[in-house]
C-alpha cells in the first residue's frame, strides 16, 4: 500500500496560500484503517475546501461510511463497521496544483493523504453545472483517466450523486455511475455491492457496474446508447446491455427521524464559507415554484420532528463548539412545527450566546414572526424575501403566489417591529418576460421604502434588490422554455439599475446587487445539455478552464471558443424551446415526475393557471408518490423541547 | 416593539494566562485560524468564559505575539477573560482534551495584573537552514545592517533587521541556528533572518526550504529569554518537550 504523500506535500505548502485547508486532522475527522477496509471512498467535492466542506451531504455521507457515530443506522451493516471507510478529497488551487504536478505529487485524500487513486470510489457531489471542470481536473491530478471507458481495475469506480445529476448527460463520459436522490441508503448499499464483489476475487470492472446497474440503485451511462435525429434532436435512449433497466430511478430517503446526520460534523481549521452547525429540518418541497429544480427533484416533503431537531443541535453544538446553528430546508417557514422550533430553541439557547439562523424567503408576516424569535438579542439588520418576479402577473406565471399588496403589508410589519433593511430577491429572464417586467421591480422597491419609511418613522431604512438570471433546469416545468439570452439578462437588468439610480426620492436607499448574464448561458448549456456537450467541458479543461464558480477564473471566450472548436451551437441548447414531443437528455431518468403533469403545468403557467401545495391543498398528481412509492411525511408531533440544564443530554417531553 | 439595547454582560472575575505549542502540520494555520479553533474548543470544554458586551458579544481573549504562518512554536501565549473563578490547571486539562491535533496548552497561571505583552518582548528560534551557516552566521553578526525585502499586503518592503536580531548562533551541526529577536522598528520574523543572512552570505538562498520553531518568549536577560511563568513552569515544561530554551 502506497504510503502518505504528506512528507513530499510538506515543503509545497509552505509556498502556496492558506495551506491549512489540505493538512486535514480537523477536529471530528476520522482516520480508519486503510488497509483493514474492503471498500474505501474518497468523498470528492469538485471546488475548493473552504466551498466543499461545509457542504451537508458531503458531511452526512462522510460520517455514514465511517460508521463514526451514535445515531441509529437504519440499515444493517453496522457493528461490523471497519469494512468501510471515507477519507475526503477538494478540488486543489492552481498555485499548489502547478507545484503538485512539478513535483510528481498526485491528488490526496485529506484524511491519510494517500494517493486518491488508491481508493476504491471516487463519490463525486455535484452540486453545481460550474464544477464540472474541476472534475476534470482532479482527475487529472489524481492520474484517473478522464473518460470512464479507459479505466482499469487500477482506477478508483468514479460514482456522482448531487443535485447536479439529475442530468449527468454533459459527464456522463466520465463518470462511471451516478446516484439519482438520497445518499445515505445508497452509498451503504453501493458499498456492499462493491464489496461483495471484491469478495468474489477479480470479476472485473465491468461486472461491477452490470451487478450495480441491474440493481436499480444507479444509472451507469455507458450501458445506454444515444441516438440522434438529422435535426440534432435525440432520438432515443436505450440499454445495450441485457438486465439493464430502461429508466432509473431515483432513491428517496424515508423516516428522516431515524437518519440523525451530520452527528459530529468536522470542524475546519481553515476558513469556510459557513461557519455553522446545520440541520436539515425538512427534505423536500411542494409549493410548486415552477423555475424551482430542488423543489421537483426532492419530492415529497419529509419532516423532521421538533425533538429530532433539537436533540441534533444540542448533540451537534456540543460536537463542534460551533455558536451558530442553520435550521435548513428548501422553505423552512413552512415547517409544521416551524413556531415551536424557533421558539423553544431560542428559550433553550437564551443567554448563551448561540445563534440561530433559518434561511427562509416567505413573504408572509408569519416569516417575521420567525426572525423576531430568532432575534430577541435586538439585532435586527435585515430580512429576506423572494418574490422572484416583479409583477404579479410574473409571479402567476411562476407560480410563486404572492401579490404586491401581500409583499408591501408584509414589509410594512417588518419596518414596524424594528428591522431597517430588507433584501429582495428576483430573478431575470423568465419565460415570457418583457422588459416592462423587470423594470416594475424598481417601482416595487420605491414603495418598499416609502412603506418603510413611513412605518419606522425614519428615513433609515434600506431595500437591497438581488437578481439572478434565470437558467431552465431539467425535471422542472420550465424544462421546455427557451432561456433568455445573455444580451437580454443584461439590458433589462441595467435599464433597472439606471431607473433606480436616477430617482431622486429612493434611488439612494436602494442597492441592485445582480451578476452578469454569461455565466448564466453556460450554466443552461450543462443544464440542458446532452452527451455531447462533454467535448465542450473537456475542451474548457484543455483550455486551463476549470474553477468556473468563481469570477476571477471564469472565461466566457473560453467556453464560445471551446464550443466552437468541438461543434457545438450554445443557442440550440439554451435559447431554444423544446416541443412536447422531444426526447429530452435526462427523460431515461425516473424520479416519479409524470410527464403529462408537468407538461400541462408548462401550458398552465402560460395561462395564468396556478398549482397549490399537495401539503394543504390536497394531491395534484405530480406522480411521485405513487410511482415511488412513497409519501409525504409531516407533522405536527405535537411534542416540545424543555430548556437543557448545564451538563445534561437533550431532554425532551 | 422597537430595537432593544444589547445585553451587559458581567466583568470578568479572574483572568488566566497560557502557554500552548503549535506543531506539525498545525503550524500552517493563521493566527486567525486558531483563534476560531480555540474559541470553539473553549466552548467543547465549557470554559465559563468572560464576554463583551454590545451586539455581538465574544469571548474575551487575548492573544500576543502570533507566530507567523508556517511557523511551529513552543511559546504561544495568550490569555482569557472568566466569569467564574477556576483553578488554571483544570482550563488546561480540559482544553488539552479538546484541542485540534497539533495545539496543546503546555501552562497555565493566574494572571497577576501585569500586561503579558511586556513580558514577550523577545523570542528565541531556531532555524534549521539545510546547508552550512557558519560563515553567513559571522558575516551577518559583522554587518552594522542588514536590509531584507519583505512582501507585505502593500507590496515589497525594505527593512534593517541588523538591529533587532540580539543573538546568532549556528548550531554545532551547522545546519541550523538559533538566533533571538527583540523590540525595534519591526518585527522581525524567521523568514526575515534567513533572507538576512542569504544578503550576507551566497551559501544560504532565500528563500530556502527552511524549518523555523519559536523556542522561547520572555524577557531578554543574562544571555537568556526568560519566560514569564517563571523558572520552575519552564523548567517542567521544557523537559517535557524534549528542547532547552536558552541560548
């Protein structure tokens, strides 16, 4: 067994910046027995550690397949846990890549800083379309060859999961396999595949993948052949192996009261983008937001209990020495017991100088109601809202049901209790948008502030407005649209700038905060793209692209110049409107969603037709839970937290 | 309901310093870095910590004299503000519990009023260099000045550091030195002293692959860095690490 690399690594670090990130030995990191393991992973996020760590799946995976906590296990396996191991490997910066190459250093795991190639899976969370090079280049670093096709049994199987897959097309070539929803059962069930066949002796490769394929928990993508029309549209999808499964499905992840991670989340050295201890209060969303890919592909709602979630954060407070605890979730005001979690929280924690945050956009005074709770120490900055587009008949369109009379009433109570900022978020580039459209949003936050004002009695108060071009994403209602072009992102969001700029009552107390509309056509040519936009990614690479997330690095020239060089017509992919008929990249990939549903949701939205939220309303057939065969589960359980006494485990009633 | 003014928070009743070591692959955090891991170990460890009042209150802390980046050391100090009174050898015990890998509370003493940073105002390093540093060591000990490039947020300095460097000496290996460092114009860093002698002598290139480890602070008197705990914490916890801290 290759030995660690860290002694070669050692003299490089001193050279490059913030070198703590790659040492590892972080509080709560795991070193298992390399060699006494059968199945090793190296858990990958494709940027840099100060985005990946603090990234949850990563976290709940990482202490799943170490077996490293208290929680209950679900599944069996556990007891017998040394089979297993996780170590964890980042996308590493160009300055110490250039040295790691110069040297003959590969890409490490951050555990026992052992070659990458070493382990058995390399489980790749793809989380953003803007990562894929950086796949690519660890990759490279780690000396695994890029395309699936040429691995041998000396290469780790390249497995991905994340919310990016929902259409792998774009990778498919380098990925070996790809899990489609919920981890936590997968990988442990992915890993006893593995090591069943290792236990076999040498099989070989691809038997692996065939046993992994033909057991549904994924989708290996050389085993499906596409072909295409002369118009460039697919034809099809089809299995070229015997056993097969035409279509995929994806994992969903049941009674998320038994699964209690991330128990003991590691605790980075180095500065990370979050500084917190996070808790996912709920999985899933079905308000129905029709732009909304992690609210289609996450279906059902599955809550978790108020004693769940306080016990987590005691337990995990305690863990990580952390002060600040997330309570997430896709809409997390829309917890059933959301009022007794803030509250009962904010008693528990009162004094002690824990915070508490909880990412919610709802524009109701319900939502203040909440960040009220979460504030009793006085601070009052500001509040979030999304109403995403900025007329109501947008809103309708995107069926993000609020009306500008419901978003002024709502701030007028946040200006009166208190708070002085409010942060609007929007987004640009909807389907059937005008011009007229966007600029309504400055008209929306001139009232703001004249409400504002006029509720806190001061001339104090601020409104932030966050616009984000929009990117069509597959599995959602908006699959079929055309995505605006960047030139047109850009003019709407500039006119709208310039209107606020130029009024001499509110220009002053309002801030457009927006990002160039070229990121956004590259994000929507991997979103939507298919197989061959791959040669796109790897040409990007070749080019030096890779870190596209951040700014600094991003060439649009680029990403035109490498889909030039390989072919590949960025409009076909992203401006055109696909017609029912067509055979979409990711249709061969089955998360419940009924085609016919969400299809007539796309005329609906047209039509000024709106959908309500299966969790109130009643079913509306999107088809996930029967197909599935699963539900939504939520409360209220009805039960409450007592305050923790000094020293004492979580005690609930 | 209108904004409410933040919480007072009670003034600390004890005030307790330490001594800790960063080593290892430890060494490459920033003094940012620890002050994070640190406050969180305080809080894994129950330490009934002293905090400031206002908005955002935050445990009461001290730190003095950070090692650079990059930089292992024996002689970190810093000291904490508490709420309650506690013997300072149990905050020792129990933050050593809790520490990341690499960082270790080697003292703890109650403070006696005094301002630690006058007590730190010189260190002693040692350096190992990799080649022969007799010759640089004599030249560099001749020179009335020695001007170092330094790069800093606002780009490259020039510095003398002649004058802050009180005490050269290459070991007997020759392989490395120990040098102690005091109060002047600027703060002289290990980095600097290598630079300083590869201006002197063309046997030592800067910068080099060297090693540097922070021995001692304290006070400068009598050919030794005194530490400010005292003879007797010295005496235990240089046993302990296996080093001798005077030159």
């Amino acid at each position: 067994m290759t030995e660690s690399l860290f002694t070669r690594l050692e003299p490089l670090l001193a050279q490059v910046q913030k070198p703590i990130q790659y040492v590892g030995g972080e509080v709560n990191s795991q070193s298992k027995d390399f060699a006494a393991a059968e199945v090793r992973w190296a858990l990958f996020f494709p940027d840099a550690y100060e985005v990946g760590q603090p990234n949850q799946g990563m976290a709940i995976l990482y202490e799943l397949l170490n077996a490293c906590s208290s929680a209950p296990m679900p599944v069996g396996e556990q007891g017998d846990d040394d089979w297993l191991l996780a170590e964890r490997t980042f996308t590493i910066w160009p300055d110490l890549a250039k040295l790691m190459r110069e040297n003959g250093v590969p890409q490490f795991s951050w555990e026992s800083h052992r070659p990458v190639r070493d382990f058995d899976v390399l489980g790749v969370s793809l989380s953003t379309e803007l990562g894929y090079t950086n796949l690519l280049e660890t990759l490279d670093l780690a000396g695994i060859p890029r395309y699936a096709t040429d691995r041998t049994a000396a290469d780790p199987l390249v497995i991905a999961g994340g919310h990016a897959v929902f259409n792998p097309e774009p990778v498919a070539d380098f990925l070996d396999a790809v899990v489609l929803g919920d981890g936590e059962e997968a990988v442990l069930r992915v890993s006893a595949l593995i090591r069943d066949h290792k236990r076999q002796g040498d099989a070989g490769r691809e038997q692996l993948l065939l046993n992994l394929a033909k057991s549904g928990l994924v989708y290996v993508p050389s085993f499906y052949d596409v072909s295409y029309l002369p118009d460039g549209r697919i034809e099809a999808v089809r299995p070229n192996r015997p056993g097969v499964p035409a279509r995929v499905g994806k994992q969903v992840l049941l009674e998320l009261d038994e699964w209690q991670y991330p128990v003991q989340p590691i605790v980075p050295l180095a500065e990370t983008v979050h500084e917190r201890y996070s808790v996912e209060i709920f999985r899933g969303c079905t308000r129905g937001c029709r732009f909304c890919q992690a609210g289609m592909v996450t279906r059902p709602v599955r809550e978790r209990g108020i004693q769940t979630v306080g016990t987590m954060v005691a337990r995990g407070l305690a863990a990580t020495g952390l002060a600040e605890v997330g309570l997430l979730s896709l809409s997390s005001a829309d917890h059933t017991e959301i009022a007794g979690i803030t509250g009962q929280l904010a008693d528990r924690y009162a004094g002690t100088n824990v915070s508490l945050s909880l990412p919610s956009t709802r524009v109701d005074a319900f939502n203040i109601d909440l960040a009220n709770e979460l504030s009793r120490n006085g601070r009052r900055s500001g509040l979030t809202f999304a109403p995403e587009g900025g007329t109501d008949r947008m809103r309708q369109v995107i069926n993000k049901m609020v009306s500008e009379d419901d978003l002024i009433r709502t701030v007028e109570i946040a200006f009166s209790q208190g708070w002085r900022q409010v942060k609007l978020y929007f987004m640009c580039g909807l389907p059937t948008e005008t011009d007229e459209d966007v600029l309504a949003i400055a008209e929306l936050a001139f009232r703001v502030i004249e409400t504002g004002r006029r509720a806190a009695n001061s001339r104090d108060v601020r409104c932030t407005i966050s616009i984000g071009g929009f990117v069509p994403k597959p599995h959602t209602t908006f699959q079929w649209a055309g995505q605006a072009d960047a030139e047109t992102v850009n003019r709407r969001v500039r006119a709208l700038k310039d209107k606020v700029r130029a009024d001499r009552r509110y220009g002053r107390a309002i801030t457009v905060r927006y990002a160039e509309g070229e990121p956004g056509m590259v994000e929507g040519l991997l979103s939507r793209g298919d197989r061959r936009v791959g040669k796109v990614i790897e040409q990007v690479w070749l080019q030096g692209g890779h870190f596209d997330g951040w700014r600094e690095y991003f060439s649009y020239q680029r990403w035109l110049d490498a889909a030039a060089a390989v072919g590949i017509d960025l409009d076909w992919y992203t401006t055109r409107e696909r017609s029912q008929d067509e055979v979409l990249p990711w249709d061969h990939l089955d998360l419940g969603l009924d085609r016919v549903w969400l299809w007539q949701d796309w005329v609906d939205a047209r039509n000024g037709g709106e959908v309500a939220d299966c969790r109130w309303a009643g079913c509306y057939d999107c088809g996930v839970c029967p197909a599935l065969g699963v539900e939504t589960q939520i409360g209220p359980t009805l039960r409450s937290l007592l305050p923790l006494t000094a020293g004492s485990e979580p005690v609930s009633v | 309901m209108s904004r409410q003014p933040p919480v007072q928070q009670p003034p600390p009743v004890q005030r307790v310093r330490l001594r800790y070591f960063k080593q290892g692959p430890a060494r490459f955090a920033s003094q940012q870095d620890f002050a994070r891991a640190f406050e969180r170990a305080l809080r894994r460890a129950a330490v009934p910590m002293a905090y400031s009042s206002g908005f955002n209150p935050h445990p009461r802390i001290s730190y003095s004299n950070a090692v650079p980046t990059g930089v292992a050391s024996l002689a970190e100090y810093l000291e904490i503000a508490l709420a309650q009174r506690i013997d300072p050898v149990s905050v020792q015990a129990s933050l050593n519990r809790v520490l990341p890998g690499g960082f270790q509370i080697m003292a703890a003493v109650e403070s006696d009023g005094t301002a630690l940073a006058e007590l730190l105002t010189h260190s002693a390093w040692r350096i190992d260099l990799g080649v022969d540093a007799t010759a640089a060591v004599a030249a560099f000990l001749a020179a009335d000045s020695v001007v170092v490039q330094r790069m800093g947020k606002a780009g490259l300095r020039e510095l003398d550091i002649r004058a802050a460097v009180v005490a050269l000496a290459a070991d007997a290996g020759a392989l490395s030195l120990r040098a102690v460092t005091g109060p002047g114009k600027v703060v002289v860093r290990p980095g600097d002293i290598v630079a300083g002698l590869a201006v002197v002598s063309p046997a030592v290139v800067s910068p080099g692959a060297s090693l540097a480890l922070r021995v001692a602070q304290g006070v400068w008197s009598d050919g030794r860095v005194r530490d400010p705990f005292g003879p007797e914490k010295l005496a235990n916890d240089a046993a302990n690490a296996g080093i001798v801290a005077n030159l």
